[in-house]
C-alpha cells in the first residue's frame, strides 16, 4: 500500500491526474512491487538494442514509442538483476493501440505508414462513406511492439493498457 500512495502522491506533485499507468518495460511485474524492487540500476535500458526505454519519472525505466519499438528479444529482462521484469506468466505487455485525432488519413490525407509496418495487420484501413480509407483498430492481435507508433509521422497512435 505504501507503494501506491506513494506513486498517488509522486502523480499529483507532478501535476499527472490522470490514472493512466506509465509503461513499464516488458515482462515488468505489477506496477506497486516494480516500484518496490526496481533499484534503478539502469542495466535494462543500457541493454535495450532499440533504444525503446528511457530513464523515467524517478528515475524508473518506461518504454518510449514515440521512436522506438520492441523487438521482445528479452535483452532488457536478461539485464534486470532483481527479478522486476520476471512476469513470465502473460505476454510482455497488455497493451492496445489508439489512434488519435492527428492521425493524418482520418484528416483526409493518404498515409498508411501504420498498417504497412505492423506484421500482425492490427491496423487495417476500410473505405468510409465519404469515400476516404480510415484506420480500424483490432485491439485483439496486437501484441504491444509499437512499430505503429514509432512510425507515424505524427506520434497519433498511443499505446495503452488495457484493462479487464
């Protein structure tokens, strides 16, 4: 519980009022025992080959999509000298994609830089009545990489947790 006040607390200091989680690296355990075991040693993200994590508030790592995707090659996880990415019981994240308003094709404007870059085709672009092809989401096979994400060329697709 201390933990969880604690991140409460350290979220309303920095003006985060929101209960959106930041992304932790992947195969992370539940967020209240990361922040318990984490020592913040770095050695995760020195190891990422993608440069997908990045020291974050508090100096814990969190994964940064904006130019960056994971290839799960489990480098990060191998790193980890004190067990806070030793989840092995799931898939390395419960993540979906989120296109947001800046998406370009929903503005009209052809791009399909999303769909052409994911290998488990999440996204795929369907003819609207309009006439123009918008982006549909199938949250479903996405397995949480964020190839989408880091390469949209403006940063509209969020990668966010889901939630049962």
């Amino acid at each position: 519980m201390k933990s969880q006040a604690s991140l409460s607390r350290r979220r309303f200091l920095r003006g985060r009022f929101n209960h959106e989680q930041t992304v932790r690296p992947p195969w992370s355990i539940n967020e209240a025992a990361f922040l318990d075991t984490c020592t913040r040693c770095t050695e995760c993200i020195e190891r990422c080959p993608n440069d997908l994590l990045k020291q974050g508030s508090g100096g814990f790592p969190e994964a940064d999509f904006s130019s960056a995707f994971c290839s799960f090659c489990g480098e990060c996880q191998q790193a980890c000298p004190v067990g806070a990415l030793s989840d092995s019981s799931n898939s390395p994240w419960a993540l979906k994609p989120v296109i947001g308003e800046s998406c370009l094709a929903t503005a009209g404007v052809y791009c399909r830089t999303c769909a052409e870059t994911c290998d488990y085709e999440v996204i795929e672009f369907r003819l609207r009545v309009n006439g123009m092809a918008e982006p549909d989401v199938n949250p479903d096979l996405c397995r949480g990489c964020g190839e989408c994400s880091s390469s949209c060329p403006v940063i509209a697709i969020e990668l966010k947790q889901r939630h049962p």
